[in-house]
C-alpha cells in the first residue's frame, strides 16, 4: 500500500510547528495508516545507505515491528550491569524529556554474546549492552502504526524530515535483483577449517570427560569477499520470504550491518508474564525434491538420538534453574518440533511469572547466555569459548529486541545472521557440543544453519563450502 502524501506533509508541518514551539526536550507520538514490514525494509535500506546514522529494524511473528532511525539518547554499558542499575538508567534517560500520559516510549535494546574490543576483530568494539532512544521510531503493534519522535535538539528535525519524505515515496517491491545478478564472490573462507574443529571439539570432550562441562556451543565464521557492495533491501527481502516465521533484525551502524533472521525468542515480557523457550537438538535437511519423505526421516531421526536429547534437556535445566531466581509458577511446556526449511530444531516453551518489580531486564541477566548459546554450566563453557574461537563472537548469539518505560518488551537471540562490512560478508554458526557429538556430523550442521543467509543473498551462494 502507499500512504496518503498529503497527510504526511501534514504531518511533517505539525511536527515543525511542535518543534519550533517546544521548550524542553520532549516524546510525541502520532497515529500512521498501517505499516507493512516490506515499507519498514525498504526504509532501512534506504535509511542505511549514508551510514550517517544508526538504524535498527525488528520484527516478530505476531505483530510487532519497528523501526528506528537516529539515537536520541544512549547508555551503553561495558560489562553486563544489574537490572536494577539499568532500569534506574532507563527512568533517568526519559526522565529528560516530557512524554504524555497516553503512550509508554519504545526503546531498541540489544546485546552481545561477549565484549569485542580488539582492533584486528571484525567488531573493533562492542559492549556489552545498548539501551537507546531512537529519534524516530516507526512501529506497528495489534495491526496500528505508530510515528514517535524524540526531540531534544532543533537539528533533529533534519532526520525526522528524512524518514517523512521517504515514507511519501517507499515502494516495498523496489529492489535492485538486477544489479544483484552481477555480484561476483572474489574470495571465501572460514576460520575454522574441519581439521581445526575437530580438534576443537576434541578439547570440549576432554573437558567433558573431566566434568568440567556436559555441553560447550562451538561457533564458526564464514567469510565471503564480493566485487561490489551488497544490496540490504533485497538480502532483507529475501530473508523474510524464506523464513517469514521468525525473528527478522538488522541493525546498522559505524559502518557496518549485523543482520538476521532467528527462530530463537530469548524472553517475552508483558505485565508480568514471561514466555521463553528451548531450542536445542537439531538435524540438517538436505535439500530434496521430496521434503515431505526426507522430513519425516529426520523427523524420526531426530525424536529417536540420545545425543540432541541430552543437549536440549540441558537447556531446558539451565533455563529453569536461573528463572528460579526472578520467577515463580514456572511451567515447562511439552516439546515440540521448529520445522524449517533448511533444518529441525527440538524446542520446549517455558511460562512463567516475574516476582513484582522484575521485567524484561531481569529475564536478560538471568537467562542469557543459555546453554543453547553458551553451553552448561554456563561460565566454564564461555571460558571454554573464549579459549577456542579465534575471535569474540561480539553480536553474534547476543540478543535483540525491544522494551517500554514498564519493562515490557520482547527479544530474540541473534542467530542466524551475518555481518556485512563494504564488500565483505561475515556469516555465523554454531553447534553444541556433548560428550557424542561427531566432528563431521556438527560441522554439516553449522553449514546448514549459515544456509538462511546464502540463500538469501540476492546473487545466491548456497552451496559454497
């Protein structure tokens, strides 16, 4: 759909008028004809391509979605903080500005698996954790948009025209497939070779053996180096029509994208009610022209192994033992099946009640980095991590989301992802590791988990190993 150009420039000059008139810092909100997620894509391509700001894009599979465009306020934090200390943090940075009684301001949150901060990595530098208020954010929640704007400095209205002005002209379908078709792939590695990690795995089994851990998630890079820069609308679009059931997010700045698609929801608070889950234990689908046949195969393969057993109940205990910290009425659902197109995960969804006075913040420190991540316990296993990976994961299997002035919110664990920086695509993937766990078998495993992101690419590079 297209939206009235009329009412934006209306809009547009109503908000000039307010800002012109405003004498403090301040958080306004506006009612939009709805926003599909194709427009919010194409907006982030568009927005993105100057690298002149940060812009963040995040969706989930019922209903919410956003955009943010520009930071108004930042805290960053370099180690991971106590929820308390950054709740306080929170009610202090919009205490700054004047915000009406009808609506409850959006925040972009996201956070790493570790904190980067070496000039030779891919990151350079990543913190723990960013809590920000975008100036402007676009989102759509229970099928109504949303247009909210933080306005602390005049200049600001430069950015919030931007968005207008190109919200008057988004075409969802625009693409550049044809400019894609000449991409060329110059160079591919990958840090971990199948000699590399298979004597890696080799350490986590000792380490097994010794009791140390039961599971360690090894994690590899692949590396792609093109002949010209890639298109982000398209690799966006791409992605969610592959898998348009999961966690899409993207996320640019400094002059480089994180971008994925997850099927992994870290926690989901509302009111005091916590969602989250386990997904562990997973087998690869070989791409078939009859899938039916060679699902149900792996279906039964993957309900009848010991080995994915073992590693998804350890994340179901892990995840249990820290709720018991911050929830009460925990409920371990029955498990079930996530059924892609490129693989079978084991999931369990797990209920709870927040105690009073915790939010999403509280679900954050306890919970993340679960076993499905990290592996159990959890700080040998980083430890174990650290030791064995050439380089800090920094975003990689960190999480992203959301959260409002009450502490609600949502986030998902960023997998399935990659990070694009001018010419140079980063791809990520990990498998647990137990103490049976097959070198050959894992590394099929974390090629087909990178496999979202090469079919996706608009030139296609699946299949490349």
């Amino acid at each position: 759909m297209s939206i009235d150009v009329a009412d934006l420039k209306h809009l547009s000059l109503k908000i000039s008028r307010t800002v012109s008139d405003v004498e403090s810092p301040s958080i306004l909100f506006y009612e939009l004809p709805h926003l599909s997620l194709d427009m919010l894509i194409t907006l982030f391509a568009e927005l993105s391509a100057d690298n002149q700001c940060q812009c963040y894009l995040w969706s989930d599979d019922r209903g919410f979605s956003m955009l943010g465009f520009g930071v108004a306020r930042s805290i960053e934090y370099e180690d991971f903080a106590a929820p308390a200390i950054v709740r306080e943090d929170i009610q202090n940075l919009l205490s700054c500005f004047d915000i009406g009684d009808s609506s409850s301001p959006i925040l972009g949150l996201y956070s790493s698996f570790d904190r980067a901060d070496d000039p030779q990595a891919f990151w350079a530098r990543e913190v723990c954790l960013t809590v920000f208020l975008p100036t402007v954010c676009l989102y759509t929640r229970d099928d109504n948009s949303y247009l909210q704007v933080a306005i602390s400095r005049k200049e600001e209205l430069v950015q919030i025209s931007k968005v207008l002005d190109l919200l008057t002209a988004v075409h969802p379908e625009k693409s550049s497939s044809d400019a894609a078709e000449n991409v060329q792939v110059l160079g591919y590695r990958t840090d971990l070779d199948i000699s590399t990690w298979s004597a890696a795995i080799n350490t986590i089994k000792r380490h097994i053996r010794s009791g140390e851990v039961e599971k360690v998630v090894l994690s590899r890079k692949a590396f792609l180096a093109l002949d010209q820069q890639l298109n982000l609308g398209d690799f966006l679009r791409n992605l969610h029509s592959d898998y348009p059931n999961l966690y899409l997010y993207a996320l640019s700045k400094d002059g480089f994208c994180f971008v994925g698609s997850s099927p992994e929801m870290l926690a989901e608070v509302y009111d005091g009610k916590l969602a989250t889950m386990a997904l562990a234990g997973s087998v690869p689908l070989e791409v078939s022209k009859d899938s039916v046949a060679q699902k149900g195969l792996a279906l039964k393969r993957l309900l009848g192994s010991s080995k994915d057993m073992h590693e998804h109940n350890l994340v179901v205990q892990s995840i249990v033992e820290a709720l018991k910290e911050v929830a009460t009425h925990i409920g371990v659902e029955d498990l079930t099946v996530t059924n892609l197109p490129n693989i079978l995960h084991l999931q369990t969804p797990i209920k709870a009640y927040l105690q009073p006075g915790r939010d999403l913040l509280d679900a954050l420190t306890y919970i993340h980095p679960t076993a499905a991540v990290a592996g159990y316990p959890r700080y040998p296993s980083i430890d174990l991590i650290s030791a064995l990976e050439p380089q800090p994961r920094g975003l990689y299997s960190g999480t992203m989301g959301w959260i409002d002035a009450e502490g609600n919110g949502s986030l998902s664990v960023s997998l399935r992802c990659a990070a694009v920086r001018d010419k140079l695509v980063v791809v990520f993937a990990g498998c647990g590791m137990v103490s049976d766990s097959d070198p050959q078998a894992e590394y099929l495993e974390s090629e087909a988990k990178m496999r979202p992101i090469f079919s996706s690419l608009p030139f296609g590079v699946y299949g490349i190993k």
